[in-house]
C-alpha cells in the first residue's frame, strides 16, 4: 500500500478502497499544535437553533403583511355590523343620507367616486400613454432622466398640496374662466347645466386626473421597456414608420399590462382623499351637471367621521369604508396580476 | 410592356407600397410625435404650475416665527406651524421604529428563504395590493383600534397608522436590492461556515445596505405627506405637545386644516406649510436617485 | 494539516436530474488531487458535495457516505461545522465588496466571532504570505477594498481567505479559469506550495494544469467517476479508452 505522506511521490491509489489501513489522518502525527484558529473554530457550534430562530422572525415579519390585511378586514365588519344589519345590501343602493333620522344610504356616494375616477381616467390615460410613448420610444437621451424624475415628482406630491393648490388656483380658474368656456362651446351637451362656483364633480376630477397620471405612466413605462428590442427591430425591418413600430411592437405585445396600470390608477383615484374632499363641495347629490358638487365615498369619510355621533352614523360610515377597502383590494389585485403576466421576473414599480 | 410609372396600387409591384400611402403613413407618424410631445408638456405644465405657485405663495410668509412659533389665535398676524413640525417629526419616528424592522424583516424572508416559494409568492403580491388601499382605510381601522377603546386621539395611534403603510414598500424595495447581491458572495460566506443568520445580516444586508435605506428614506417621504390616516388617529393639535398619548399636530394636518378655513392669515400659513413639506419630500426623492444607482453599483459584482 | 476524504458510493441529484452515480474514490492527506473531465460531468457537484455547499440549493440532494479524517460529513456533523474545516475557492472571485482586503481576509474568522486583534493580524499576514499576495497588498490592508483589486489579485485573496480559518481541506472550483496566464501561473505555484501542508482538491478544464501540479488525477464523465489514479499514470498510460480519448483531445 501507499505510504501516503510521501511528499511529492506518486502514490497510486485505486478507486476501490479500502485504505483505513493508513495511520490516523486527523492532524497531530506531526508536531504542529492545534492552532488557536482551528481550535477556536472547533469550538464553536453549529449555529442551529440560532439559524432557525433567525429563519421563524422573518418568516413572522412576512406573515404580518397578511394580518395587517386581515386585521383590516375584521376590524371593519366588525364595526359596521349595526348598518350591515339595518340596511343590508340595499345600503349600496340607497340614496338617502340624513343622519339626523338616522337614515342611510350610499348611493350618492358610489357615483361621486365613479363619475369622478371614471372622468379622470378619461383625461389621464391619453396623457399618461402619451408622456410613457414620448419618454420610452421618442425622447433623446440626454432628456430622458431629467423628465422621468420630474415626473417621479410628480408623484411625490402630497395629496392635501394638490387639494390646496386646486383650492386656491383651479376653483376660481373653473369659475372664471374654464367654465364659461366649457358652457359656450359645450352647453348643448347638457353636462354643464346649473350654477357654476367652481367646486363641483369637473373640477374634482381634473386635480385627480393629474394625481393619477403619475402611476399610470410609469407603469406603462416599466410595461414598454419590458418588451424587447427585438421586437422593435422586427417591426422595422419590415419598413415600418416609428409610429408603427410603435403601434405594432410594443403597444400591441404590451395591452394586457398596460390596461393593468390603467387599473392601477383606477384604485388610486377611487380612493383618493384630502385633495378630492376640498374641491369636490361635498354634497350628497346625484347630478347629471359636471358642475354640480358631488361627494365621494372617501369623502363623506374624512368629512363627517369625527363628528359622527350615534352607533348607526359611525356604523354607516365604517361600512363605507369596508366597501372602499374591498373594491380597491379588488381592483387593484386584478391591476397588479395583469401587469405582472407581461412584466414577469422584472422588478414591479413601487408605488 | 408598358414603361409608364404607374399610378394605381394594384398594378404595381407589390412589394413598394405607393406613394399616397407613404405620405399618410408619414404624417401619421408625426402627428402622433406631435401629440406625445404635447401630452408630456401638458402633464408638466401642472408640475411647473404647483411648484411655481407654492414657492411664491409660500416662500413670502416663511420666516423664522414661522418655525418656532405655534399658531397664533384667529384673528391675530404672525404664528408658526413648529409644533405641527415637531409633531410630525414624533410621529414618523414613532411609524419608522415600528414600520421600517417588520418590512425589512420581510423584505429578507422574501428575497433569502422564500424567493420562489408559494408563500413568498403570496406575500409579494399582498404587500402590492396592501399599497393600494385607501389610506383613510387604515385611518378608520386603526381609530377603530386603538382610539375608540382607548380615546383620546394619541400620536401613538398616528404613527400606528403610518407603520402599517410603510410596511409593504419597505418590504419590496428591501427584497429589490437584496435580489442584486449577487449569490455569488453569499455562497464565499456559507462556504466559510458562516451560519445562514450571520451571512444574512453581515454580508447580504450589509452588501444592499445603501439601497434598503434610500427604501426606507421613499417610504419616509412618502408617509411624511399623508394626511387622511392621521386625521383621526392623530387628530391635530392647536398647541404645544409632546405627549403620545395625546392629539397631537401634524404638518399635512394644519395645512389642511388651514386650507379649508376662512381666514386668510390662516391660508398664508397653509402655503408656507405646503413649501416646507414639498421640499423636504423633495430632498428626499432627489436623494434617492442618487443613491439608487450608486447602490445597485456598490452591491453589484 | 489535512486530512484524507473517503468517499463511499456517493450519489447526488439536483432536483430529478442523477449528476453524480456511484462514486466511489479516497483522497490522500496533504497531497492535491485534480478532478478533470468535460463540461456538466459532476466534478463541480462532486466538490461542492465534500464541503455540503450542494446543499445550499433547495433542489439538491445527496446520498452516501463522505468522510472527512474519521468524521461522517453528512451524519455525525452539521454543513456550518464541515464548511470550517474546509476552505472553498470559487472559479469567479468573490470578494465581499463591503469589506476591506483586511476585512477580507478574516472574514471567516470575525464572522464566526472571533476577536482576539493579535491573532487576527498574525492570520491576515500569513495568509496573505502563503497566497503570495502579502508584499502587493499589505499597505493597504484597511484601506482599499476587497473588489477594486484586479482579478488574480482577488482571486489569491480568496485563497488567503480560504487558508486563514486554518482549513484541513482545501477545494478549489476552477481556480484559474477566470484568469489571465500570469495570474494562472502564480496559483498554480501556490497550490504547489501549498499541498504539502493542506489537503488539495482542485478541479480544472485545463488537463496541462493538472499535470503541473497534482499527484493523483481524477477522470469524470456523466456523472460517473471513470478512472483514478496518479497524475502520471492517467497521462501517460490510462487504463479506461475513455479516459485516453478525453486526454488525446477526442472530444471536450
């Protein structure tokens, strides 16, 4: 057999082994102590229990996004039974809101939030494509990134910032001078009848369509730079103009995500607050006038929640806020799974 | 054969497509360019016409009374906003204490033990739709919580409310940026026998550090200027507090407190207030920019 | 000082795929053993099965008996015990970028929670000796980092991080691949240096590599371990046709 510490000698050794036969292998035949490295090492444990422990927090902490769900979810029934009970279903369909006869009903509310958020999509989404086409395929270079951030900023501005610049600019603007405007040209649409003070559905859905631009850009973006270049230069290569290339590359391969962000900033503007609350004059009426004052169900939330006395009233409003909670869940939960499907492995947008 | 060039489509060769077509094609094209052009003004307009307004506005009545006085009593000149300041200073240190471990705590569970498993899956797609709900939602909830049982209003039950909104965008940007550590050095420490616990913590966080800040920073300025969740949890406060287990003042809260009232003194407080708001949520948007690309860089290989 | 690794019907899957069948084969102490053979053969799975670091893949398992000295690696000890007695080279190198080249080096030692600052300095200038790397860096200890040295720099940091923990076993995954020739060369006359006084296993593409520096070669092929024997043997006169064909350049 091989004497094996034979330095530098060839020692064959066959695969099929049975070489116990060699002296002890661990260190000491020769006269080199343990070093004070390797005994330390030894010592040392295998970290087990540490590593499991380690393993359950975070496993705890990322389990706390279901229950801060749930928490939600509970905490809201709970509260809104006393109306749940007294009104049912019919609490959505009901158009009455008198808290003093304690009689309630939601209606007027799911139309304030519908008409508002479905207006604003109506004037965010052609900009919104257009700011995502001009930044993703169009814009030169070196303009790129100071835009893009100019409208990451966009973004970052508070919502009460918005509501008072709205207050202080976009109200007397709506009354002065858009709305005779739009009454002129517009009038025999039947949209712009009655009084005119500048607060009102209109004006409210203007300050979101610019709130919400924001999202449904950027979104769109991400969707867009996730299509590959070779499609591009597919569609080129058959002679198509940049606007084609466009239309048939990119737009066509990214539809579904790019409804998903008009998704996506569907649940932002329904559930948009502070800005919303002071332009919009908060009045429980359903209106076919744009100028009319309306009122959202995030509204009446903000607007009479602390001074709601009475189990009903405040039972009436936690209700509102259950069906807030659920459809945004909703819509947004369809929003992301689109956008997902076409950005699949790319990091999503916080947002 | 004819020699004539030819006028009409079908005659001619196929595979060049005529000029009529060309031009309407071509004029497409640049109407469409036009458009997206003008649509990107036409969303920039309103960025330029906020900011613009809010500094003029707001700018003339910042001074120093502005920032150490608390607000005067209606009717009188001068006052400040300090104490809404300070008051929404305690109340994001109190959501960041309690928000910022928890998301990046599972913003590790996602990105080191559950990426790709079913579970980690779930909780992904939650944090993103728990980014969509209403923050008056939250506002409600928590003031079902802890204020209804326990009135009064307390800063405490503000910054509850604030956590649980940063949670889910801690937890996603932690996960982004522990993704760009490359496996690479993780597998240099696990080969070292160093348990997985430790390389979590020394070598991945460490590794992703700068971009998980500048996470926590967009989840800071982002909260910073929320107003609705606060508004009956904390409540606002006309003077001085400190306390948390009392209303408390809140920068967004004044300012739209201010905006809505009568009183004209009152609107010059809200203008300056939006300004100084604006730009520290500026500062720190602008910041992360910045460290967002040195990050991935630095954690990079 | 090393010891020897006995292997004993080894198998390893990753997920449904069978990489490594039925190995069978016994390291000598203090001696280096190169492991060549074509691309996805399993020398890279097979090495990364002596220190369980196979194992940080969810999908991988392994069945067998692999003995470090008298030590069942997979039932009588734990994956973070094994991995600090065995020093693991990477074929990229994979400097903690955080960290500086001190920090670097002791990272084995100040990760498991080592603090004695004496020994710590000793360990990083003997490690950095042994790599060869001491006289290039040793002004610079704290203050350059890890990953703005260049290649091989980094690579024989590695390898003095490696040796720092004073490893019984030392496995290296392609040292040189990544590398330019001066770089390789200087390894390579490391390992020589170095295998007197550690056990070496070191898996290489480059047949000329293995020559060079081991005493005994082993030949893998679809997960199958084909032949082992001394370096000169195996080189000279195989005994498997496979073998020979793999050598003379027939394919991979």
């Amino acid at each position: 057999m091989s004497a094996e510490r034979e330095h530098g000698a060839t020692s064959p050794v066959k695969p099929t082994v049975s070489v116990v036969s060699a002296p002890k292998e661990t260190q000491v035949t020769t006269t080199e102590p343990v070093s004070q490295v390797r005994q330390f090492l030894n010592a040392r444990g295998s970290g087990l229990i540490a590593d499991r422990s380690f393993a359950a927090l975070m496993l705890a902490c990322a389990c706390s996004i279901f229950l801060i769900v749930l928490f939600i979810f509970w905490i809201l029934i709970k509260n809104s039974h006393l109306s749940l009970n007294a009104f049912g279903w019919k609490f959505f369909v009901r158009e009455a809101w008198d808290p003093v006869s304690g009689d309630f009903g939601a209606l007027p509310f799911i139309y304030g939030t519908l008409a508002t958020s479905l207006l604003a999509l109506a004037m965010a989404v052609p900009l919104a494509l257009g700011v995502a086409i001009f930044l993703t395929e169009l814009c030169p270079r070196p303009l790129r990134a100071p835009i893009s951030f100019l409208s990451e900023l966009l973004a970052a501005i508070p919502s009460v910032v918005y509501g008072l610049w709205a207050v202080f600019v976009l109200v007397p603007l709506m009354r002065d001078t858009l709305g005779p405007f739009l009454v002129k040209t517009f009038g025999w649409t039947k949209l712009f009848d009655g009084p005119n003070f500048g607060v009102g559905i209109l004006t409210a859905s203007i300050i979101l369509a610019i709130m919400i631009l924001p999202i449904i850009s950027s979104i769109t973006r991400d969707i867009m730079k996730a299509v590959p270049n070779s499609q591009r230069e597919a569609v080129l290569a058959l002679g198509a103009t940049r606007w084609e290339m466009i239309r048939i590359g990119v737009l066509r391969n990214s539809r579904i995500g790019i409804v998903g962000a008009i998704m996506l900033g569907l649940g932002r503007a329904l559930g948009e607050t502070m800005a919303v609350t002071m332009v919009i004059g908060n009045h429980p009426d359903i209106s076919k006038s744009l100028f009319a004052p309306g009122y959202t169900l995030a509204s009446v939330i903000a607007n009479e929640f602390s001074e709601a006395t009475g189990d009903l009233y405040y039972s009436s409003l936690i209700e509102i806020g259950l069906a807030l909670f659920l459809v945004t869940i909703v819509v947004n939960a369809i929003a992301r799974l689109m956008v997902w499907a076409v950005t699949r492995g790319a990091p999503s947008r916080i947002s | 054969m004819s020699t004539q060039p030819l006028q009409s489509q079908s005659l001619g060769d196929p595979r060049k497509p005529s000029r009529v077509n060309i031009l309407r094609r071509s004029i497409s094209d640049h109407i469409v360019t036009g458009l997206a052009i003008l649509a990107t003004i036409l969303v920039l307009a309103p960025l330029a016409a906020i900011l613009f307004y809010l500094v003029y506005k707001g700018a003339s009545s910042l001074n120093l009374a502005f920032f150490t006085h608390i607000p005067a009593p209606v009717g009188e000149e001068g006052g400040g906003m300090a104490n809404a300041i300070v008051g929404s200073g305690i109340i994001l240190a109190l959501a960041s204490l309690m928000g910022i471990p928890v998301g990046i705590a599972a913003g590790v569970y996602l990105a080191e033990f559950g990426s790709g498993t079913f579970l980690g899956n779930a909780v992904r797609f939650t944090a993103d739709v728990l980014n969509g709900v209403p923050s008056i939602v939250m506002g409600i909830a928590i003031y079902s919580l802890i204020v209804k049982p326990h009135p009064p209003y307390s800063a405490f039950a503000g910054g509850v409310a604030l956590a649980i909104m940063m949670v889910p965008t801690v937890t996603r940007t932690t996960e982004e940026m522990l993704v760009t550590v490359p496996h690479a050095v993780r597998e240099a420490a696990l080969g070292l026998g160093v348990p997985k616990w430790r390389t979590v913590l020394s070598v991945s966080l460490r590794t992703a550090s700068p971009g998980i800040i500048t996470g926590c920073m967009l989840a800071f300025a982002r909260v910073a200027g929320e107003t609705a969740p606060l508004l009956f949890t904390a409540f606002g406060n006309q003077f001085w507090s400190l306390r948390l287990d009392q209303p408390i003042a809140a920068l967004p809260l004044q300012i739209y407190v201010y905006a809505i009232s009568p009183y004209d003194e009152w609107h010059r407080l809200a203008w300056a207030g939006s300004l100084v708001l604006i730009a520290l949520i500026m500062v720190s948007v602008t910041l992360v920019r910045i460290f967002a690309n040195r990050g991935v860089l630095k954690g990079g290989s | 000082m090393g010891v020897g690794i006995q292997v004993e019907d080894l198998n390893a899957w990753y997920g449904s795929t069978h990489t490594l069948q039925d190995i069978n084969l016994h390291i000598p102490a203090n001696h280096a053993t190169a492991l060549i053979g074509p691309s996805g053969c399993g020398k890279s799975t097979f090495v990364r099965c002596l220190n369980r670091m196979h194992e940080t893949n969810p999908i991988a398992r392994a069945t067998g008996v692999v003995k470090m000295g008298e030590v069942d690696i997979y039932r009588e000890a734990s994956p973070v015990e094994i991995r600090r007695r065995v020093g693991m080279v990477f074929q990229r190198p994979n400097p903690f970028p955080t960290m500086s080249i001190y920090d670097n080096v002791i990272s084995g030692l100040k990760l498991n929670g080592f603090r004695n600052r004496r020994v710590l300095d000793e360990t990083v200038e003997r490690s950095l000796r042994q790599a060869a790397l001491w006289e290039e860096v040793k002004d610079d200890l704290k203050k350059k980092s890890g990953a703005s040295l260049s290649g091989g720099q980094q690579q024989r940091m590695c390898i003095a991080r490696a040796l720092a923990v004073d490893p019984e076993v030392l496995l290296m995954d392609e040292p040189a691949s990544a590398l330019d020739p001066v770089s390789t060369s200087k390894i390579e006359d490391l390992i020589f240096q170095l295998k007197s006084q550690y056990t070496i296993v070191i898996v290489t593409h480059n047949m000329q590599q293995a020559a060079r520096v081991a005493e005994n070669t082993g030949f893998f092929l679809n997960g199958k371990l084909v032949e082992f024997d001394s370096t000169h043997k195996i080189f000279t006169n195989p005994r498997d046709k496979r073998t020979e064909d793999y050598i003379t350049g027939r394919f991979g």
